[in-house]
C-alpha cells in the first residue's frame, strides 16, 4: 500500500467563467432573471456643470511668537500629545514630576519620549491643521534643543 498513489480529481464547481459568462453544465439551472426594462429617455441627460470658484488671493502668513505656536490649540491631537511633552519635559528635568519630590534628570526616557513625538510628527505629516503642526513642531525643537544642553552637562 505505501507504493499506492491515490487520484486527486478537482471539479470546479465555480458557475461563471473567467469571461464571467454561464458554465455550460449550469446554464439549465440558472436563468437570468428578466430584468424590468427601462425606457429611453427622449431628452439628453444634462451634463453636469463644473463651476470653479476663484481662489482668494493667500494672506501672507503672519509671522507668530514662540508663545504663540507653542500654546495648544486644543484640538483632540493636541490634547493626547501634551502629556507626552509634559513628561519628556519632566525626564529632563524642566518641570516638576508631582510625583518625585526632587527634580531627577532621566536622559533616556527624554530622548524615548522626544522619539516618539518626532515618530507622530512623520506619521501625522500633512494631516494636522497649522496650529497643531506649529505647537507640536515648536515643542519638538525646544525639546531637543533642551535634550543637548542637559545631556552636554552631564
């Protein structure tokens, strides 16, 4: 029996072709159900128009302070990624941790914290309004200008 090859048989059971007309075996069986006709209309279907509105002319954008991009917009993004800069914040040791009595400077949870904000930053490119881009990118530079000072004096 071990030198006995067993016939495999496949039977396509599919009822339409690759053409995606009716298998001849299925053509008893299955009948296109008429369909209601539908009459002609006498009048051509309007094209529909396209009407492009001039664009307003772009104000130059006003240049904001720091304090200006830097305060959260308070939009639901901005909302998630504060605490995440207030604890990179925390780990260099520029905010109190209200958790820690003394300030502790904690280099490599700041640089994962700054890794992450800087990996949001990627994934969330061109999806953010100018305010969030703006608070987020301002903290992100400060962050990691902060990170080089504090790691410098270590």
């Amino acid at each position: 029996m071990p030198n006995e090859k067993k016939e495999l048989k496949v039977t396509d059971k599919r009822i339409f072709t690759a053409e995606g007309e009716i298998r001849e075996e299925f053509r008893d069986e299955i009948r296109p159900e008429a369909a209601p006709k539908v009459e002609a209309r006498q009048e051509p279907i309007p094209e529909p128009k396209i009407e492009s509105k001039p664009k307003p002319a772009e104000a130059p954008k006003e240049r904001r302070s720091v304090a200006d991009r830097a305060a959260s917009p308070e939009t639901p993004f901005s909302n998630f990624i504060e605490p995440l800069i207030a604890q990179a914040y925390m780990s260099l040791g520029m905010l109190r941790n209200p958790y820690q009595p003394q300030a502790k400077i904690d280099p490599a949870a700041a640089r994962q914290m700054i890794d992450i904000l800087t990996l949001l930053q990627d994934k969330t490119s061109g999806n953010l309004t100018a305010e969030e881009e703006d608070f987020l990118t301002t903290h992100l530079g400060e962050l990691k200008l902060a990170y080089v000072q504090r790691t410098k004096s270590i």
